[in-house]
C-alpha cells in the first residue's frame, strides 16, 4: 500500500527535489510517494532520484501514449515528443483487408513505439529489435505475449520471412551529434546507453543506414517514420530519399516534433 507523508514532510520533499534541479518537483513527489509502501522506501527512492537517476527509472515505468512502459536501468527513456510519431503511423497504416498490419519498432529501447501501435490499432502483427540486450530485455517484458523482439544491429536479426512484408517501420534512433553529446542533460547522458543518443559525426548516421534497408523490408506502400530535429532533418530526408523512398516532412509545434515518412512505392521493386 502507498505510503503517506505529512503537509510538512511533502514540502520539505519537494524542495529538495526542486533543489536537485527537479523542474516538475511537485508532480515528481506525488509520483515517489504513490510508488513507496513505507517511509524507508520512499527515502531510497528519493535518494536515487537526487542522485540524478532519471524519475523513471527510479519508479520502474514511464507513461507514454496513456501507457505504462516499464523500465530498467541503463535502458533509453522514450520521450513525450515521440507519441507525434505514433499518432502519424496510426494515420498512414493501411496494410490489405483481412490481415493486420505488420509494424516493426527498430532500435526499439523499451517497444514503447510498438506497445503504443498495437494498443491505438487494435490489432497488429508486432516485430521489435534493438542491438542493446538490457533494451531487449525490457522489450520483451513490455511487449510479452503480444509481439516478437529480436537482438543485433538493425536488420540483421529479422527473420527473412519479414522482408517485404512490413506495413508500418517505425523508428526513434539517436540524432544527436556526436559533438553534441556532451551538451545533453546529464540524466541521459550518465544513465542511457550511448548507443541510443549518439547519432554519429553529423547526427544521422544510425538513419542513413535504416533508410538504406527500409525498401528491401517495406511492403509495397509502406512508410518508415524517423523522428529527427530540424537541425538533421534535410539530412535525414535526404538519407530517406536515397533508401528509393517518397519522402515528406510532419511536424507538431506543441509537442516540437518533427517526422520524416518515407513511402515504398506501391509497385514492387
């Protein structure tokens, strides 16, 4: 059962969060004292928290697209802006009538992408893969029952009886610059893989080599969405359209998002 801790005790306990640099303390402190059972509990969890381990790590999950994604040390924390990509997936699925559609996650970290695909459609053929084993691990428990998660670099772990059959190839691969890096908060930068924030020397590197891929997997009309920044995004449209695919751009302003969706023609290849 959730602990409780008096008016006093909570202010005392926002503050000290606000004090180690905790933007939203307030909701941060309702979160640790929902997730305690005693006070000693509570305690180590706000102690993990000032020491900069990211909050959802210290709670164990992360709420994205109205969904619990759990998580585990040392795994990359799906962002906010990330559910623009999920929204405009759901908007472009469209596979033949009488099968689902066939999603694959690609670096997936948690399969938050997936996870959020399947629950907004209803009900997908779920492929998922990422080089990172703690990542495949989370995965695994996250998707469970409901899809396949595969570990290696990319398209290489995929069973060959995938290739031209994905509707929907989603993709949240790192895009930050290598020099860059270093300027990221340290909650990522101390407590995620590297492999998951650096994007290489000019920040696309990982989506150069996905878009190569992407046509030889795609079904024909299928779409891969990458998200980008709009530092990379000429970069990134341009590794798209490379890869043989129709490329167009998507932003949100309010969750400042951007998008790039490749589609396979619908002619095979």
């Amino acid at each position: 059962m959730p602990t409780s801790i008096s008016a006093p005790d909570h202010d005392a306990l926002v503050q000290r969060l606000r004090g180690a640099g905790c933007v939203f303390a307030e909701d941060e402190a309702r979160l640790l004292v929902a997730a305690a059972d005693t006070p000693a509990e509570l305690d180590a969890l706000v102690e993990r928290r000032v020491d900069g381990l990211p909050l959802e790590q210290v709670l164990g999950w992360a709420e994205f697209c109205g969904l619990r994604v759990g998580i585990e040390p040392g795994v990359f924390v799906p962002r906010q802006r990330t559910a623009f990509l999920v929204h405009r997936a759901a908007e472009l699925v469209g596979g033949p009538p009488g099968r689902p559609a066939v999603v694959l996650d690609m670096c997936c970290g948690t399969g938050a992408l997936g996870m959020a695909l399947a629950e907004r459609l209803g009900s997908v053929e779920l492929h998922a893969a990422d080089v990172e084993p703690a990542a495949v691990r989370c995965a695994r428990r996250n998707i469970a029952a409901g899809g396949h998660v595969y570990q290696g670099d990319l398209y290489e772990p995929l069973p060959a009886t995938l290739r031209g059959r994905v509707d929907l190839l989603v993709v949240n691969a790192p895009y930050v610059p290598t020099d860059a890096v270093a300027m990221m908060p340290p909650e990522a930068r101390h407590h995620e893989p590297m492999v998951a924030l650096d994007g290489g020397a000019d920040g696309v590197g990982v989506h150069r080599r996905v878009a190569a891929g992407a046509a030889r997997w795609l079904a024909p009309g299928g779409h891969l969405l990458i998200e980008t920044s709009e530092y990379q995004l000429q970069r990134t449209v341009d590794a798209v359209a490379a890869g043989g695919l129709a490329p167009s751009v998507s932003r949100s302003s309010e969750l400042d998002a951007t998008v790039v969706v490749g589609t396979r023609p619908s002619a095979r290849l």
